[in-house]
C-alpha cells in the first residue's frame, strides 16, 4: 500500500495498532474508533501524535469531541459504492474545524480521488501503483473548481472577484 499525501508519495510514519496491542509511547500510532473512545483520556497524553481509523457506519458527533487530541482522522471506503466517508470528511472539515491529517483508506479508487480532495481528504491509502500515478497526476492537473467545498481551496467565482477588485484598485 502506498501513501500520498501533499502531491506525492510519501512514507506512512504512523503504526497501526490493533485493538490487543499496547500502543507504542514515542512513536505516531493509529488505533481503532472503538479502542479510541474507550482510552481517550490516556491516548490523549501520549507524546506522540495519534490518529484514530473511524468506521463510515459510527457518527461523526461521537468523535468531534476529541478532534482537537487527534493529529490525524482515517475515513473507511469499505467499497466502491459506498461514499459516506465523504460526507464524514465534508462534517469534519467544515462544521467541526478540524486540521489535521484526513486520510482516506479502504477502497481508495482513483475515479473518485478528486472528489475525495474536494471533500478534504489530504491524504490518501492506495493498493496499486498505476492508481497512485494517476492520483497524483489530477491533482496537479484540476486547480480550478466551481464549487466550494471543504478542500478550502477558493472558487473560481471567489477568485475572478479578488482579482477584479485588485484590478479595480489599481485604476483608482
């Protein structure tokens, strides 16, 4: 599995921990949501970031309490047809501010990548290599969207306005 996160392929510097496991103290650690609501208090002490895998079936609401303890938040795409991690990312970004890492995993798929950054995922699991080329090839080709959305990326409406009011500025 490969990593891509800022535009390119990087290293996952997080351990995943299984639910049994102890959790390592000065290393980034990714836990279950159900090992995480249960320790939240102790993983909120560690001395190393720490990320929590939440299911796409488990609400939001119960994990917002806790994003400021979290340095990163993986959504499930436990298939291809099932896109509630979208709106799970669009609710972490938007209503509940969170700006850490936002990874997407599970059937990670590259026709939906750039829904997926649109959302505000900025980080993301792929299987196949050809997928992790091609993600990283709409990410450099899309720059302008129409819509705004949780990416926090400026609509095209947003910049011809900033633009034209530098431009009428200047004429003054």
């Amino acid at each position: 599995m490969q990593l891509i996160k800022g535009g390119r392929i990087v290293a996952d510097g997080y351990a995943r921990v299984a639910d049994d496991a102890p959790v390592p103290e000065n290393l980034p650690a990714i836990v279950s949501g159900t090992r995480f609501l249960a320790e939240a208090d102790t993983l909120g002490r560690r001395g190393a970031p720490t990320g929590v895998v939440w299911p796409n079936n488990r609400k939001v609401a119960e994990l917002a309490p806790y994003l400021d303890r979290l340095a990163l938040v993986a959504l499930v795409f436990p298939t291809f047809k099932d896109g509630r991690a979208f709106s799970q990312a669009r609710l972490i970004r938007e209503r509940h501010g969170f700006r850490g890492e936002l990874r997407a995993t599970g059937q990670v798929l590259r026709d939906q990548f750039l829904f997926m950054l649109r959302a505000g995922f900025d980080a993301f699991e792929v299987t196949k290599d050809a997928d992790a080329a091609a993600f990283l090839e709409a990410a450099r080709r899309y720059s302008v969207f129409y819509q705004p959305t949780g990416d926090g990326r400026a609509t095209a409406r947003a910049s011809r306005e900033r633009t034209g009011s530098a431009a009428r500025g200047s004429l003054l």
